[in-house]
C-alpha cells in the first residue's frame, strides 16, 4: 500500500489540490483502510499551515476522530506532538470537541512534556490541558 494523491497533497500543504481532489471524488479515508495514515493526519503533522486540515474537516467532520494506528492518535495529536501551533490553535477555535487529550498511552500532562514542538506550541497546550481542566472542574463542582 502507499499513500495517493490526495494523502501527498495534504502533507504538502496544498489546500487547492486538496479541494479540487475531494470534488472529483477521492476518498479522504481511503489509505486509513490500507492502514496508513489518511489525509488529515498528514495535514496536520506535516503541512505548515492549516488551511488543509479546514478542508478536509469542512468536507467530513468526523475526519477529525480518525485514529492512527497503533496507539490511536488523532489530527489533534499530531498537530501539537509535531509543533503545529497554527492548527492547534485552529482545532482550540472552531473543533474543541475534537481535541481528546486523553490517550491509552499518554495523558494531558503527557503530551505537554513530551511535545517536541517550537515554544508556541508549547503554551498552547498547556493552556488547553488547563481549560480542559478549568472544564471538569466545573463539571464536577457546578456551584
């Protein structure tokens, strides 16, 4: 198996190819069932800004649930882990309910140390594992 069309026009940025392809009918979870990694997860660890990851999540929202084997990372998670502040930010603006922070093999406070991305990116989450936390809180204690 390798990656088409589309997955290289996602790692390279090119958001214009990207929406010409998905037009013409490429599928965006094709190589998921090949078992690489799909479209979104390329955009989001590799392209430098985020206009790929907003076409391919305008096209189908649930693009932004899709695991990558094997530990189940997310678009999210790759953004972040790869220092993708532009898309973090995106995906803390208009997709909050796509940032699952929670990972079988790495927590909240996990991601943040282990990130290895430039010092932005860094803030970014641990302002997001802080409202994340800011939430439950209030969850928990709604008074």
């Amino acid at each position: 198996a390798h990656a088409g069309v589309l997955e290289v026009a996602a790692l390279f940025g090119w958001p214009e190819m990207v929406r010409l392809l998905l037009r013409h009918g490429a599928n965006p979870r094709r190589s998921v069932a090949a078992g690489l990694p799909s479209a979104i997860h390329a955009a989001a660890c590799c392209a430098r800004t985020r206009e790929c990851v907003e076409v391919l999540l305008e096209a189908d929202p649930s693009l932004g649930h899709l695991g990558l084997k094997p530990v189940g990372w997310r678009p999210f998670h790759l953004a972040l882990f790869t220092g993708r502040a532009a898309i973090v930010a995106y995906f803390a603006e208009y997709h909050p309910h796509l940032m699952h922070l929670e990972q079988p093999d790495l927590s909240p406070s996990g991601m943040v140390l282990t990130a290895f991305g430039d010092l932005d990116t860094l803030r970014v989450a641990i302002g997001l594992s802080r409202d994340v936390e800011d939430c439950r809180d209030t969850v928990a204690h709604p008074y």
